[in-house]
C-alpha cells in the first residue's frame, strides 16, 4: 500500500489542531500495479451504528499510545480476519475526540486474496467481525446479535433484543382516500412484528360521504385502532402534534397513510432502535412503486436544501460502501416513517407549526434532536412502499408552490451552516445536486 506524501503531515496538523486522540482519513483502492482504479471510499464522520455494520475507516487510521493502551490493542487472536474492525470498535469507544480528514491520504492495493479485493477473498474474515462486533455490543451492555448481510461481503446487520414491552402509538393522519388507509392498516397489522401499539387515524376534513362510513368500521377489523378529529386546515405539523396529545404510547411513529409496510417484523425493527437511550429518531427503507429507493436517510446541502440518500437506487442496490444494506446514522430521516420516544417529541414541542407546516417539519424535528446529541438512525430492516404525497398532491405542484417556497427558505435561514457547508454523514467530495453519492 502506499500513503500519499503529505498524508503524515496531515493527521499530525489535525491532532494538534482539534486535541483528537483518534483521527483517519479517506482513501482509494488501486489495482496491484497502481495503473488501474477499483473504487475510492470517501467516508462519512464517525458513525457508531455503521461501524457496527461495516468497517468503514479502514485507512488511514492514527491513534493516540494512551488510547490504544486503553482499548488493549490486538488482544486475542479470535478476532483474526476482522483484527482492525475490532481494534477500530475498542478504540472508538474509548476515543476523547474523533476527527475524520476529508482527504485521500492513502492507496489501498487490491490483489487477489485481500480484503480490498472484497470480502469472498477471505470467509473466514466474515464470522470473525460477527464476533468482533459481538463483543462490542457485550461490552456497551446492548442486547443484540450481528448477522452477515446475505450478498454483502463484509457487511453486518444487529438485532437488537427489546427491553420489555412499551406501548407504541401510531399516528396517521388522514383525509379521504381511504384505500390507501386500508392499505397502510393492513400491511401494519399483518407485519408489525410487535403486538403492544395502538394506532390513532387522525381525521382532517374529509369530504367524502364513504370516509365516515369507513371509519365506523376499523373498531372491528383493527384492534386498538380509533379516530381522532383534527378540524383546522391542512398543516401537517399541527395535526400530528393534535394526534400525539392522545396518543398513549412511550413511542411515537408517525406513519403516512400512503406507506404499505412489507417487512415482517416492521415495528418490532423501529422499536429495537428507538429504545436505544442514545437514539432520537429513527427511519426505515421506504421504496417507489417501480422498486426504487425513495427514502434511505436524509442528506444535507441536496439542491440548497435536503434530499434522499440514494434516491432512485434500484431496491437490490447495496449504495455507496454498503451503505443502504446497513444501519446508517445521517442527520434526519423522513417524517413519512419515523419513530420517537414521546418524551422527546413532547420535550421539542413537536413539529414546529409555524415555520414547516407542511415541508421540513420531519428534518427540523430530527435536526433539534441531533443538536442535543443523540443519534438518528436509518435501518433497512424495515422496508415499505411509499406512494408518495398521494394525500394532499406534491408540493412541486403549482398549488402548493408558494407555501413549499416559504418554508424552503425558512428552513435554509435556520439550518444554512448544514446546507452550505457541512453534513457530516455526507463526504464533500460527493456532489450536492443529486443524493446518488456521484463525485463532484
């Protein structure tokens, strides 16, 4: 392998610039002979739940004496094959400051038989970093197992166990359209995967004579299922925090009544995260009808505001270094599915009804929660279709042009130093026209 001259200089400028004790860098993979380019891995900064999935940091990766004295460098020889996804798991848990240099500083040559030349070279490597990551979970005292990602080489999934057994509210506003409401109940209730929720369609101004009469029937098709009356104007931030004052539950999912959920244990995926103490709100692979990726965790900075990861990926993708087949943390998900605590819902006063009434109200939730440190977190073990905006039309549509330009700028007034400058989970190398992770 070979480290770009100022590749030394560069770490030390920013341990002394930013006190890290564990810094690294991005890097490319070139072939044996250096002519031939086989990929480059611009990195997102430090993100726990994908370290667990993949090891991402890789090269170049400098660390402190006293930090790796701490995390108890290479221990055991258990862990052979995933020695540095181990290592890079213990000393992150221990690390004061970890800086991520957004620069290649190092070549990383493939040949046959190494791990840049992917992960079938050496299976043995595979069941290691489940053990790695095993003890991991062990040591942070979090009930869960990983599991290979099936078509995926070196990439890791966690089930994580639930912590008894907390009610969890559903809210899903509503105004006519009441096949796609009977779609959405119906998918939730055959593959929740978790019986404890309650579900609270919340009515807003329905004018078809059949919505009322549809409504009367949900006590006796679906348990715990009932109707609240939102009676205001259209503002989606307004209606789920009326829904929300009913709402019983410790967790909180607001769910589009155009989502039709097709993973088996939906909910029970949600919640494992949303119990989780360092989590504030946490997003599933929600898919286009045509089997494209429509929501994988939300981008800053996207066309002066936010988008998409991935979007319009086939469903099959694997995304930019496995990152639409493993659990991601990005600053916000989507409020089309998102689960939350209800502590944290209520302590942020819910989705802000003045500035986002409409648009941005899911990101400016997620974006409070990440500025009081908690984690957001994308899971793709939990997958739904999402016949987006069918409810109230697309905000691009002339009608609501107006009011989505008004909270557009609202939203670039109160979050500019994200959208110019800095998503973490999103490489500056990677253009900000497009959530398809192209180089600029």
């Amino acid at each position: 392998d070979v480290l770009y001259p100022n590749a030394l200089f560069a770490c030390v400028q920013t341990i002394q610039t930013t006190g890290a004790d564990f810094v690294y860098s991005d890097e490319i993979v070139l072939s044996a002979d250096l002519k031939q380019l086989g990929g480059y891995h611009f990195k997102p900064d430090f993100a726990p739940d994908y370290l667990r999935g993949v090891n991402f940091i890789t090269h170049l990766a400098v660390f402190s004496r006293p930090l790796l004295d701490a995390a108890g460098a290479y221990e055991s020889r258990e862990y052979d094959g995933a020695q540095d996804h181990d290592l890079f798991l213990r000393l992150t848990e221990k690390a004061r400051k970890i800086e991520h240099i957004k620069q290649v500083l190092y070549i990383w040559r493939g040949h046959a038989g190494s791990t840049a030349a992917g992960m079938e070279a050496k299976p043995y490597a595979v069941e290691a970093g489940v053990r790695a990551i095993d003890a991991q979970l062990a040591r942070l005292g979090l009930p869960g197992k990983a599991m290979p990602v099936p078509g995926a080489p070196g990439a890791f999934q966690v089930r994580y166990e639930l912590t008894g057994c907390p009610l969890v509210s559903v809210l899903i506003p509503n105004k006519d359209h009441t096949a796609d409401l009977d779609r959405c109940l119906t998918s939730l209730y055959q593959n929740a995967g978790y019986d404890n929720f309650e579900v609270l369609v919340i009515e807003n101004n329905s004018t078809d004579p059949a919505t009322e009469a549809y409504y009367q029937t949900l006590p006796g098709r679906f348990a715990r299922c009932r109707v609240v009356r939102y009676q205001g104007p259209f503002n989606f931030s307004a209606i789920n925090n009326f829904g929300a004052q009913f709402a019983a539950g410790e967790h909180l999912l607001l769910l589009n009544n155009d989502i039709e959920i097709l993973s088996g244990d939906f909910l029970r995926e949600l919640l494992s995260y949303s119990q989780r103490p360092d989590v504030g709100a946490v997003g599933a692979k929600l898919y286009y009808p045509d089997d494209t990726i429509q929501h994988a965790g939300v981008l800053m900075g996207i066309n002066g505001s936010a988008g998409h990861s991935h979007k319009s990926y086939p469903r099959t993708a694997v995304g930019d270094l496995y990152r639409l087949v493993t659990t991601q943390n990005y600053m916000a998900v989507t409020g089309a599915c998102l689960m939350t605590k209800a502590s944290l819902y209520h302590a942020a006063g819910g989705l802000d009804e003045e500035q986002f009434a409409v648009a941005y109200n899911d990101v400016d939730y997620c974006l409070k929660l990440w500025g009081q440190g908690l984690l957001n977190v994308y899971t793709p073990r939990a997958e739904a279709y999402h016949y987006e905006s069918k409810s109230r039309g697309l905000d691009t549509l002339s009608e609501n042009a107006q009011r989505y330009e008004r909270e557009k700028a609202n939203f670039y007034a109160k979050y500019k130093q994200y959208i110019d400058n800095y998503d973490p989970y999103y490489n500056p190398h990677f253009n900000n026209l497009f959530e398809n992770f192209g180089l600029k």
